[in-house]
C-alpha cells in the first residue's frame, strides 16, 4: 500500500470512528431529546402563529402553519371588547398575594416541623403528607360552603384564603430547611435572638432555591385555576383569565377559534417569563429537597 493510499484512507476512517462515538456517545440521546423536544414546542408554536389568523384560515383545509394575512385584530379584540386588564388585574392580584402568603406561611411551618420540638409534631407532618394524596375535588363542596357561610362568596379573598397554604409548599420547605446546620440557630439562641428573628435573619435568607422553586409551582397553579374562580367568583368583575378565557371566546353559533388562540396566548406568557427568569433557582431547588 503506497503512502496517498494509506493517507486517503484516514480521513475515511476518522469520519467513521467519529460517527461511532456519536451513536454510542450522547449524540443519539440529543437526537432524540430533539425530536420530543419539536413535538413539544409545535402546539405553542400553532397557538402562536394561530393568534395571528382568522377563523376562516384556522378552519381552512388543508390547514396552514403561517398566516397568509398576520394580524393582531385577536389580541385588539380582548384589549377592547373583551374588557382584558380587569381579567388580568385579578389574575394576578390572586396569583402574586398566593404566592406571598404561600413563601411566608409554607415557611414558618416548614420550620417549624424541620427545627423546633413540640408535642404531636411527627403527627401533624403525617396529616400534611396524607393532604397531599387527597383530590382537591373532595374537597371543594366543604370548602365552598365555608366560604359561603363566611359572606366572602364573589371577592378577592374567597379566591386567595384557601390556597394561602399548600401542603406541597410545606413539605418543599421543610425538606430543604432539615438540611440547614443547628448549629448556626443554637449559636443566634445564645446570642439572645427569638424564633422569629433566627427564622427571618437566618434561615429564611438561606432558602432562595425552594422559594423560587414554590413560587413557580404556587403561581402556576393559581394562574391556572379554573374551576374554583368559576364557582367562587360570581361576576364579571371578579373573573381571572382562565374563566374569561372560557366564557368569552364563544361566539352565537361556535368557538371562535382565533380569539381563543389570542386569548390563550396571553395567559400562557407570563408563566412562561417567570419560568426563564427563574429556572436556575427552580432546579436548585428541586434538586436541594430531594422531590424526584
């Protein structure tokens, strides 16, 4: 074999070892995670570019993916018509003061169940757990009978009182504040601090990662709601988007498609900002409390 055949043959040789490492490396697992990862995006993608059209290019056959004719006319519709800050003044009034009460409250008992002794504390750790395994839907009559019975039916607080303190937000912050050294409360304890002062000085400032983290899942589930704000908020004063987003994309005859999609598309937007403005912390997070 003379040296330009042994020199043309490894060129060839090199692309196949590459393309062995590449199938037996990660690179078939990055393919793969590819493609779920473009079947995954699709439908945001239909929603957004759908938001753009009109109802006879949506129901046209065979269907599109861009718009012949892009226009806003869906979003001006809910901006104008559809009256959309009073629904998103409300949707986020409840989902912000939810999130709030659930950071602070979530805590405090987290704390408590993680640090401090007191009698029947195993017990009511238990009953958190069990809260967790337990539909919402069991629970929504009683609840809303409560609320009725307290006259706060069809206002702010009948949406945010009952989700002020999730179990998942107390088994987040106990799981992570477990983790934080005694010695740094023993050492505040000699020094003269009360519990309040160790839980806001110290240990409260330690839990940046399962506070994002709860704040995340907190503001998605309240965001999201929908069959409670149907029931509890009674006028249209009071509606949050996902009802709105219901009830008002209908026209006399069928669903106006367009306007659901343009509707659709403004609540998905801020879960998504918060999401990337917080996924580092979010990742911490889970991966600090050992939630798998």
């Amino acid at each position: 074999m003379t040296a330009t055949t042994v020199a043309a043959s490894r060129p060839q040789s090199n692309k196949q070892s590459l393309w062995r490492r590449f199938v037996k490396g990660r690179g078939l697992s990055y393919c793969v995670l590819a493609v779920i990862g473009v079947f995954w995006i699709f439908p945001f993608l239909w929603m957004a570019l759908g938001s753009l059209k009109t109802q006879r290019e949506i129901l046209a056959k065979p269907p599109k993916l861009l718009p012949e004719h892009a226009s806003l006319a869906n979003f001006a519709k809910w901006f104008g018509e559809l009256n959309f800050g009073t629904y998103f003044t409300n949707s986020m009034v409840v989902a912000v003061i939810t999130v709030l009460g659930n950071m602070v409250f979530c805590s405090m008992v987290g704390y408590a169940l993680a640090k401090m002794d007191f009698a029947g504390k195993n017990i009511l750790f238990g009953a958190v757990m069990v809260t967790l395994m337990v539909p919402s839907v069991a629970t929504f009559v009683p609840l809303f009978v409560i609320i009725s019975n307290m006259g706060l039916a069809n206002s702010y607080a009948a949406l945010i009182l009952p989700f002020l303190c999730q179990p998942i937000g107390v088994f987040l912050m106990r799981q992570f504040i477990s983790g934080i050294p005694d010695a740094l409360m023993e050492a505040a304890r000699v020094d003269g601090a009360g519990e309040l002062r160790i839980f806001f000085q110290i240990v409260l400032p330690q839990c940046g990662p399962p506070l994002a983290t709860l704040s995340i899942l907190t503001f998605l589930s309240s965001w999201n709601n929908f069959l409670w704000p149907l029931v509890a908020a009674q006028t249209e004063e009071k509606y949050t988007l996902p009802v709105a987003l219901s009830l008002y994309s209908t026209g006399q005859n069928a669903t106006n498609y367009s306007v659901l999609l343009a509707g659709a598309v403004l609540v998905v937007t801020p879960i998504l900002l918060l999401f990337v403005f917080l996924q580092r912390y979010f990742i911490q997070g889970v991966a600090g409390t050992g939630i798998k």
